[in-house]
C-alpha cells in the first residue's frame, strides 16, 4: 500500500467515522437517558437522506442558488426530529416504558418495519442521487491527493461540534442537568419537580433529529436508496455497542476506530469492508463484554 | 394450496425456535441466519455431492444450522435483551453480506439452486415430491411441536425460563446462566435450520434473501401472532400468516412490511397474548359461561 | 481441625466507605452463628463475598478447608453453600413447588428432555420440604402472589433443597408479621437441624438471636466487635450501646 492510497483510506475512514458518530451518538444518547434503544433508529437516518435530497432539488428546481442546499440539511434534520421523532415518542414509546424490555425492543422494531415501507412508498426504489453540497464546497490537495472539502473538513468538524457542544449541553447546562439527573434517577428527578415527560420528549427529538443530520449529511456523498436505513442501524449499534451504551465520548473514539478499520479494508480485501466494523465489535466485546468504555453493571442483592 | 401450507408449515417450525427463546423472555432479530444456513448447507451438499439423497442434504443441512447456532450462542449467550437481539440481528446481516460479496460461491443475489433430490434414493415426479414434502413438514412440525413443548416442560426447558425472572438465583442454584442459555439457543438454532432446510427442498432455490433482517422480522412477528412463548401458536400464526399474504399480495405487496410493523404494535399494545392468549381468553369465556348455565 | 468457613483478612471498600476491614471469621459445623449490628456496618456484603458475588480487595475464604475467594456463585454454590436473601429470589413466573423443583434438577444436574419437571422422582421430596415449612398449601401457587413472609420461607426452602452443607440467610424473618417471627424461626431452625446444615443468619430482632443462636458476632463499622454465646455478647455495654440501643 503506498502512501497515496493510505492517505485515501485515511480520508475514507474519517469522513466515514464522522458521519457514523453523528448517527450513533443520536442513538446513545436515546438509550442513556431513556434506556430504550430506537432500532427505528436507520430509518430515520434513511428518511433524513432522502427529504434532504427531494428539498434540495426542489429548492434549486425553484431557482434558488445551491449553497441552499445547506440549509436544506439542516431543515431536514429538524423536520426529522420534530415532525418524526417527536409523535413517535409522544404516541407509542411513551406507553411502553414500564412495560418489559422484549416488548420495548418489539415495538422499536416495529416502528422500523413500518418506516422502511414508508420510505419506498414515498421515495420508490430507485436510487436517488443528490451531491449538490458536496460539489460546491469543492476538492482540497492534501498532501499528494485530492479529497473533497465536504468529506475532509465539513464532516469531521460537524461531528466535533457536535461532540463538544453535546458534552458542554449535558455538563454545563440546567437543561442537560435535568437530563443527566434524570438519567441517574428518574423518580429522585421527578420528586425534585423535574418533569421527566418533558425530558424523554425533548431527548428523543434530539437523538432522532441527531439521525436525520447524519441522514441529510450523508445524502451528498452516496446514492440513497432501500436498505441503508438497516445497515445504518446495525453499524451504528455496533459503534455504540463497541464504546459501551450510553457513551458518548468513547462513540467518538470507536466511530473512528471502525471507519478507519473499513476504509482500509476497502483497499485492502474489498469484500470483507462490511464485514470489518463487526469483527472490531465481536473482538472488542470477547474481551469486554460491556464495550471500551462501559462498566459493568452490578446488581444489588 | 398444499405448497402453500408446506411453507406455512416449515416457516411455522422456524418461528418455533423464535418462540422457544422467548420464554426465557429474549427476543432475536437474526434468527434468520440459522434459517438461511441450513438452506445453504443443503444446497453446498447438492452442488458438491450431486444427487445426494434428501436425507444426507437434510441432515447435512441441520448440522450446518446447529454448528453455527452453537459457535453463534457461544457468544451471545452471555448477553440479554438488546445486546441479543442486536448481535443476532448483526450476525445475520453478516452472513447477509458474505452471500451477497462473495457470489462466486454462493450466486450472490440470484442464490443457489437446490434441485429435486431423491427420496430414500427413489426417483419422484414433481407432483409426488411436493406431496411427500407436505407431508414431511408436517410430520416435523407436529414432531418437533410435541418435543418444544415437552421441552419447555423439562427441567432444562424449566431452566432455561428461569433466565427471564431471575438469573442471580440461577447462578446461587449453581447453574451458570450462559450453558442454561446456551441449551435453548442451540434448540432455538436447530428449529430455523430445520424450517430453513424444509423451504429451501421445497422451493428448490435459495437466496440471500433467506438471511435478510425482513425474514427475521417476519418470523418475530409470527410468534408474536400465534401468541409469544406458544408452540401451537406458532404454528397457527405461520398458518394465517401465509395464507392472508398469499391473497392480500395483491394489494398490500408494496406495504406489507409497514402492515406487519402496525399489526405488531397492535398486538403488543392491545393483545399481548397473540391468538393463543385470544383463544384462552375465549375458551375461558365459553367455560364460565358453562359453569354459570349449570 | 479445619473450620466449615472460614475467612481471613477480608478487606472491601465502596468509594470511601469501608465494609470489610481485615475480617477473620472462623465457623464451625453444627453452630448456628447470628451476624448483628446496625444497617450498613457490612453484614450483607460479608455474605456477599462469601459467596463470591463480590471478590475483596484483600484477604481469602476457605470452605472446608480450601480457598474458595477466586471463585463464582455458581462454582461456590455447587460445593454445599447455600443462599436466602434479604429480597427473595425467586422464579417469579413459577409456582412455590416449581421453584423447589427447578432448584432440585439443579442439584441433581437432571437432563431428561422429555420428562416434564413436575413428573420427576425429586417432587416427593420437595413436596415434603414444602410441608416442613408449612406451605403445602401454597404449592400450586405463583411465587409473586404469595405474602413476603410466604416469599422469605420459600427463599429459605429453596436454597435448603440444594442441600448445602452451610446456609447463609439474609435477614430471614424481616418482612414476616412479628407476631409470627418465632414461629417462622421454631420451623426453620427445626428444617435446619433435619438437613444437618450449619447456619449463618444476619438478625435485626435480638429477641431471635437469643433464642435461635449459638453463637453471635457483632458487626460495627465494617469490623467484627465482639463475638461470643448470645448471654455474654447481648448483655454486653458496648454491644448494648452501639447495636441494641440503636435497634429498639
């Protein structure tokens, strides 16, 4: 491997890690707080791509000039959360919280089913193509290869931004506090005047809005179609499963370890690159079954 | 309508092994990868040994289901609820992707043929093979039926249900949880084959479909139809499942996924019991009735 | 002569709490040994660790003899330690004899895939166990409907069915009516000596200790503080001050 194809499969992976972190972090940040882990959660990052990509070719169809297609991601991820995320909350996981976790997991599921239907009904099967964003922002020469401004520089710092400002909201902030303590203890947060309803709306708005942004921002780099909202779900558990539910930081740390781990592959043995990611996660969990960053939950007898 | 009921009858054995591990209260998203292997071992032992009897593609077929199911459990017995569902879930769109990857062994999308075997080295004829199909489903299910149930009542299978109210008595009884885990797994294992390897003989292809989240999903739905942890159910579930999709493809093929997603949260908000908690509901109805008439 | 269970140097903090503080214990076959003291002095988690549930910091537990600290419930389980916990733990979706059962195909390792449990040879007995803590009535029973008391003593029964060698109970008549706390006691201390198992109980009421102990050792501040016959150790002013006084 000489080092123009190394760099290239540096490049590969970061861009890749950032755009999984985006999307995991969402989902552990829905199962820290609520305890509940979204398998709608690829859907909604499916769905994310798909309506940035119909906005933004209905915005430039009307005229409009392409740097658009920036708010469009953002609009998107929001209308993501709030249009999506939120009654999904609101309607059926809120019934389901006391109920036992198989049935938990049975019902996220089911809303997964339904969602992947949804999404062929509106977008059809056909893949959708829309790099608007990607070829305005243009290629950067780093070092001796050419690599595209949105994937080496865009992407990466929207996942530290994110990475920060998620630390800096849930440390620092009342609102974050209220979500931390209410992590911790539901019912001390609740007999402290903390209205935890309000809390597990607003946090799964924030984590499926945090799937749609991944949705959106990935939608430049890659042909949308049937299907990615499976796999999305399945890599980014295994990112979120690698690091230890509910981690955030160390999502960080394994999003990049597995982007990095099948981005090389993609050079190395191009047919194992989905396979990869989950040999990091099968090898990371033999020896820590609780992930990198988890500890093991002790019961109390 | 016979082939129609063979599939209903093999899907209906795979689902058991679904409703098996969900008496000890877990809940696999992958169990479409034991399903798909036995499929596959049948047809490897078609392609590599050809005109090998049924019998030799069936047992090869169930041994290459449970090998897989026991080095498969070996890891995810030791985990529970969201961590089992999703490793099974990302074992099988691993296998998914290694059918798809590396199709100069397996076909990728267009999957493997498994033409007609002999029965008991004789020769048949299409019609008389299918029959003999149907019938041999259904001699496995009602066999394999009556074994879960026994089972379930055994002291292993009694075991094994402990693991969904408490494992920290499991342990101080001086059981360790993942081999009393690992025991329903591998049965849970053997069960998909067993339907894998039937569909497979009677459809006579097999593709990566067979691995897909989606065939996974579909048997999770049936044994939460039939009515979660029963065995008849899961049988009667696969039953109605099949026949209703055979006539509502016509107008619901495009959105069948999304009807099954909001039949499963139906059943789960407002009948937890499936049919067979419908039908014990309704038996109990009609007694009481009785008991109150006399 | 090696002792029953024997613990030497046991030492286990959380955070900054200190719950065992260089505990050496010796018990000996045939005496029952009462564990007092005040709410979070250690006792539980002296079960804890004996049992392997919690691995301490320092120090080793030797059961008949050989050292038992490395390993898990299970394998500590299997070699004639017992468990009943403060919060019974039981196999809620099962009835009181099908506890019993599934604790008896534990011990006797049954395989059998077709005969189904409640057929097995092993039910006589369980069924007599039931009986010995007077609770045939409630055989047929759901555990989770069952009164706490009912729970407790199922919780007891079930770790007796083992038949361990040695019993470690966790508060065993907490959650039973006091009116019928001795009575709980005359049956369990009367089902211990026919099973010939040893106990070690961890007791709130003193009255219990006094009559159903052979011995008592007082727990403090993660320490042992005294340890003697219930006469000498109840009577005695510290032991009065710093644990009975507390209590009543």
């Amino acid at each position: 491997m000489n080092l123009t194809l190394f760099l290239l499969a540096l490049f590969d992976g970061i861009a890749y890690a950032a755009l999984v972190f985006i999307v995991a972090v969402g989902l552990t940040l829905i199962f820290g707080v609520m305890r509940i882990l979204n398998v709608a959660h690829g859907s909604l990052y499916a769905m994310g791509a798909y309506l940035t990509a119909s906005l933004t070719t209905f915005v430039l169809a009307a005229g409009l000039p392409p740097i658009f297609a920036f708010p469009c991601m953002l609009v998107s991820a929001i209308l993501i959360g709030v249009v999506l995320g939120g009654p999904l909350e609101w309607l059926l996981l809120r019934r389901i919280y006391h109920k036992p976790e198989v049935l938990q997991l049975l019902v996220t599921f089911a809303i997964f089913m339904i969602l992947e239907d949804v999404q062929r009904l509106i977008w059809g099967t056909q893949p959708i193509f829309q790099s608007t964003a990607l070829q305005l922002m243009g290629n950067v020469r780093a070092f001796s290869v050419n690599y595209t401004v949105y994937q080496l520089i865009l992407l990466p710092i929207v996942a530290i931004t994110l990475l920060i400002g998620l630390r800096f909201f849930l440390r620092r902030t009342v609102a974050g506090k209220l979500i931390l303590a209410t992590t911790e203890d539901r019912e001390a947060a609740q007999a402290i005047g903390i209205d935890a309803d309000k809390v597990f709306l607003l946090t799964f708005i924030v984590g499926a809005g945090l799937a749609g942004l991944g949705g959106a921002l990935a939608s430049p780099t890659t042909s949308i179609l049937p299907g990615i909202g499976a796999d999305m779900i399945v890599l980014s558990f295994a990112v979120v499963a690698t690091a230890g539910l509910g981690q955030i930081e160390g999502a960080a740390l394994t999003a990049l370890l597995i982007g990095l781990g099948r981005s090389f592959a993609v050079y190395v043995w191009p047919e194992t690159q989905v396979l990869v990611p989950y040999l990091i996660m099968v090898a990371v969990l033999l020896v820590r079954p609780e992930g990198l960053f988890g500890s093991p939950a002790a019961r109390k007898i | 309508m016979q082939v129609l009921l063979t599939l209903a009858l093999a899907k209906g054995i795979a689902v058991m092994g679904i409703t098996v591990l969900l008496r000890s209260g877990q809940v696999s998203f992958g169990h479409a990868l034991f399903f798909a292997i036995a499929a596959y071992g049948g047809a490897f032992t078609l392609m590599l040994m050809p005109g090998a009897d049924l019998i030799v593609v069936f047992l090869l077929g169930l041994i290459a289901a449970t090998l897989s199911g026991v080095l498969v459990g070996l890891f995810v017995a030791r985990y529970r609820f969201i961590f089992f569902a999703m490793l099974n879930l990302a074992f099988s769109m691993i296998f998914w992707s290694i059918l798809e990857k590396f199709y100069h062994y397996t076909g990728g999308a267009d999957g493997m043929r498994l033409p007609r075997p002999t029965v008991l080295w004789i020769e048949m004829e299409r019609g008389t093979y299918e029959l003999f199909m149907f019938y041999l489903s259904l001699a496995m299910a009602v066999g394999l039926g009556w074994f879960s149930m026994r089972w379930l009542e055994s002291p292993t299978g009694q075991l094994f249900r402990t693991i969904k109210t408490n494992e920290t008595r499991l342990q101080y009884l001086g059981m360790s949880p993942q081999r009393v885990m690992m025991n329903g797994y591998v049965l849970s294992a053997m069960l998909c084959g067993t339907g894998g390897i039937l569909m497979g003989l009677v459809q006579g292809v097999v593709t990566p479909e067979y691995a897909y989240w989606i065939r996974s999903g579909e048997m999770v739905f049936i044994a939460v139809l039939g009515g979660a942890g029963s065995v008849p159910g899961a049988l009667v579930g696969a039953a109605i499942y099949e026949i209703v999709r055979t006539y509502a493809s016509a107008f619901a093929g495009d959105v069948w996924q999304m009807v099954l997603g909001i039949f499963l949260l139906i059943i789960i908000l407002f009948a937890p019991g499936g049919i067979a908690g419908i039908y014990n509901t309704l038996m109990d109805r009609i007694a009481g009735t009785k008991e109150r008439g006399e | 002569m090696t002792h029953l269970l024997e613990t030497k140097g046991l030492e286990i903090r959380f955070g900054g709490v200190v719950a065992a503080d260089n505990i050496s214990l010796q018990i000996d076959a045939g005496k029952n040994l009462a564990i007092i003291g005040p709410n979070g002095a250690g006792k539980t988690t002296f079960l804890n660790i004996c049992t392997g549930w919690l691995k301490p910091s320092k120090g080793k537990v030797y059961f008949e003899g050989r050292d038992v600290t490395p390993l898990s419930p299970r394998q500590i389980t299997r070699r004639g330690v017992a468990r009943a916990f403060q919060i019974p733990q039981l196999f809620t979706e099962h009835t009181a004899l099908e506890n019993l059962l599934i604790a008896a195909a534990a011990r006797d390792q049954l395989r059998n895939p077709i005969r189904a449990l409640k057929d097995t040879r092993q039910r006589a007995e369980m069924m007599n166990l039931l009986d010995m803590i007077n609770c045939t009535d409630v055989a047929h029973r759901q555990v989770d409907e069952l009164s706490e008391g009912q729970r407790k003593l199922i919780d007891i029964a079930v770790a007796l069915a083992l038949k361990p060698k040695l019993l470690l109970m966790d508060e065993p008549t907490s959650g039973v009516a006091s009116s019928e706390k001795f009575g709980v006691m005359e049956i369990l201390v009367r089902a211990l000596a026919e099973a010939e198992v040893t106990a070690v109980f961890v007791e709130h009421d003193m009255g219990i200790v006094e009559k159903y102990a052979d011995e008592v050792a007082v727990w403090n501040m993660g320490k042992i503080e005294m340890r003697g016959s219930p006469a000498e150790v109840l009577e005695h002013p510290d032991v009065i001050r710093d644990v009975i006084g507390e209590v009543v």
